[in-house]
C-alpha cells in the first residue's frame, strides 16, 4: 500500500511524525506534501526520518502533483481550514491543493483529518459537507478545549485502511460483536467478574472495520482503547449485555460472542456496602445463556462462538467445540486453553482451533493475525 500524507499548517502537525511512523509499521509506504506553514511548525527532515522518503515542498519539473496522485490514498494529517476550504472550491495555489485536486481527477481516495479551533471548525461545516458528498472521507476531530483536536493515530490509521479498500469482502454485511467480561455487583461498590481484556473483540472489530463492515460493538469491562470512529454500547452486567444482544441481533448478518459473559450473579444485591467486620457468604443464580437464544431470534444470521478451556487435552476442546455447535447452533466455534502460556486472558498473542465441519489449529499467533484467520474463515462459509 501506498499513502501520500499531505501535512498542513497546524499545531497537530507535531502528531503527523507518529503517525508516518505508524503507517510505516502496519507495512504502508508513505510519501509526505509539506505546506509551507507546516514548515514552520515541523522540519522536513523530521517527516523524512519518518516516512524514509524525501519530503515535497515545492513542485519542480517532476510534476509530482500528477508523479503521486494516483497512489492508493492522498491523506491530508492534519488538514487546516484553508487546505479544505480552498479544496472545496478546486483552488490550486500550492503543491498539496494541486495534488488533491489531481488525485480528485482521478478518483484516488481522500481523506481529511481536520485539526483547528473549533470556531473554525464550524466555519468551515458547509465546505466539509459539500465535499462528504463529493466522495471525499473524514475521520472526526476530538472536541476539547474550544478545539477540533487531532484523533488518536489509531483512529486515523484504521480509517485509512478502511478507505484504501484492499479486502473490502464484508462489505454491506452488518456485524455485531461483544467483547470484554461482565460485572455482577454484589453490593453498590463490590462485584464479581473475570479477567477478560478484550483484546481479541478488539482485534476481530479491527479486522471487520478495515474489511469494509458495518460494524456495532457491545462492551463490557475491557482493558483496551476502544476506537472513537467505532460504534459502541458500554454494558456492564450480563443482563444488560444479554438484553441488548437481544435488542439488536436481528439487524446483524453476523454475531461474534467473544464477550465472557458472567455464567452466575448473586440472588441478590445489597443497596448498601456490605460490613467488612463480620463473615459473609454469597448465593449466586446461573445467568441467562444468550448464545442459545441467537439463532431463534435471528434464524439467518452467521454465529461465531468462542469456547475457553483450561488445561484440557485438544481433542475434549475439540469436543466441547462440536457439542456447543449442536446445542447453540453457532456455524463456527474458536476454542483456545488459557492454560498456554502467553494466551491467557489479557495476553497479545493466542493459540486457537477453528471448528465447524472440518478443524482448523492456528499456533500461537498475533491476534491481529488471528483475527484475520478467523475472518477469512467466515468468508469461506458464508460464500459457499
């Protein structure tokens, strides 16, 4: 993949380095268009060393406006009001708006990152509107301090990625996934709840968003950085995650249950802290199995399970695998043992085996790298 990163003459300019790098790292290669105000906030030799291309601040007889703008994205991080509003209007007084307007020529994808006050980010609505329906992208500033502030770079990488479109099969397919634990409160301060992080939900949102989905998320307790581009319904309890499954799984094409959701709650809360001067015993209730009710509310739509073992030989997962898909009616079921090392709850990497009519063993892996294997799988079933 290759991304042109036009930076413009803002204070978030400062954030276009970490970004260049991030792009690096997720395998793009990056060619930078530098303003002549961004000049004066960053050194080239900054963007340089980040992108490891020589950095364009003036055209010359290499035409690079038309060399660059047919690359897979013209991204413009940060992007200031005048670079948007001279764009809007087709105005090319510099290098960056005569690429952008090149690229539009073309029909090289485009997208925005605005970065300024927020006055001005209101000023300039009408431009930034008339340009969405021209095809162009945008990725939401962060509203803070009377400021439109530079999103986090995850945020714009993935945006990015989705825009480029090179896997794009999930496109026009609604998918729903839960992920993180749930907490079963025991008093208004205390509860019961599991080490669940979240990182795998959050890998296979990642995955699902850059393949073109329409994505939804409903969270419970996580330990990770849920994108602000990604829609998402914080839940706390199983009640409340399982009453909100129900809710919406009928408008999804695809569910993924990654979520660990609590198998029993208390009978019942206390309405005030509970003494710590005196012994305490607890009954607990199992909790509703929403997984078993998917498929009687959504008959059509493609379940995706997930089944945590502990320290059991492969071929009982592999069992408890089968059984969940005669029991639940899940079309694929991924079972990993969190006795692993290095594929506990909360670790970066995990060891799984994908099981529908035929067994699938991905070894310890990213789950980046998991995530695609599984929906690669997906697709598989579903295009049969």
């Amino acid at each position: 993949m290759n991304i042109v990163l036009c930076v413009t003459g803002s204070i978030a300019a400062t954030e276009s380095i970490k970004l260049a790098r991030e792009l690096r790292r997720r395998g793009v290669d990056v060619t930078c268009f530098m303003s002549d105000d961004a000049c004066k906030i960053i050194h080239p030799n900054a963007m340089e060393f980040a992108t490891g291309e020589k950095v364009i601040t003036e055209l010359s007889g290499e035409i690079e406006h038309v060399k660059f703008s047919q690359k897979d994205l013209i991204l413009v991080a940060p992007a200031t009001a005048n670079v948007i509003s001279k764009f809007a209007y087709k105005i090319a007084d510099n290098p960056i708006n005569s690429l952008l307007i090149t690229a539009y020529g073309y029909k090289t994808p485009i997208l925005f990152v605005p970065s300024m006050h927020d006055s001005m980010y209101k000023a300039v609505a009408s431009n930034i509107e008339k340009l969405k329906k021209e095809g162009i992208n945008f990725v939401k500033p962060r509203i803070e301090e009377s400021k439109a502030k530079f999103p986090k770079i995850e945020d714009i990488v993935l945006k990015s990625l989705r825009t480029i479109g090179t896997n794009k099969d999930f496109t026009g397919k609604k998918v729903l996934i839960s992920l993180g634990g749930t907490y079963e409160a025991i008093d208004p301060i205390r509860g019961i709840s599991n080490k669940s992080s979240g990182k795998m939900g959050l890998a296979l949102a990642k995955e699902a968003f850059i393949r073109g989905a329409d994505l939804k998320l409903i969270r419970g307790k996580v330990d990770v950085d849920i994108p602000k581009s990604f829609d998402t319904i914080f839940t706390e309890s199983s009640k409340e995650m399982n009453d909100k499954t129900k809710e919406l799984v009928s408008e999804y094409d695809i569910f993924i249950a990654t979520a660990a959701v609590s198998d029993f709650a208390p009978i019942e809360k206390e309405n005030s802290k509970i003494s710590s001067s005196f012994d305490l015993s607890l009954e607990f209730k199992p909790t509703e199995k929403i997984i078993k009710q998917i498929k009687d509310i959504n008959p059509k739509i493609f379940l995706i399970g997930f089944k945590a073992e502990y320290n059991i030989p492969e071929v009982d997962m592999i069992k408890l695998a089968k059984k969940q898909i005669k029991n639940v009616g899940t079309d694929l079921v991924v079972a990993n043992d969190v006795s692993i090392k290095g594929c506990g709850f909360g670790s970066d990497d995990n060891e799984v085996i994908l099981v529908d009519d035929d067994i699938f063993k991905i070894k310890i892996s990213s789950k980046e790298e998991i995530a695609k294997a599984i929906f690669d799988r997906i697709f598989e079933l579903i295009s049969k």
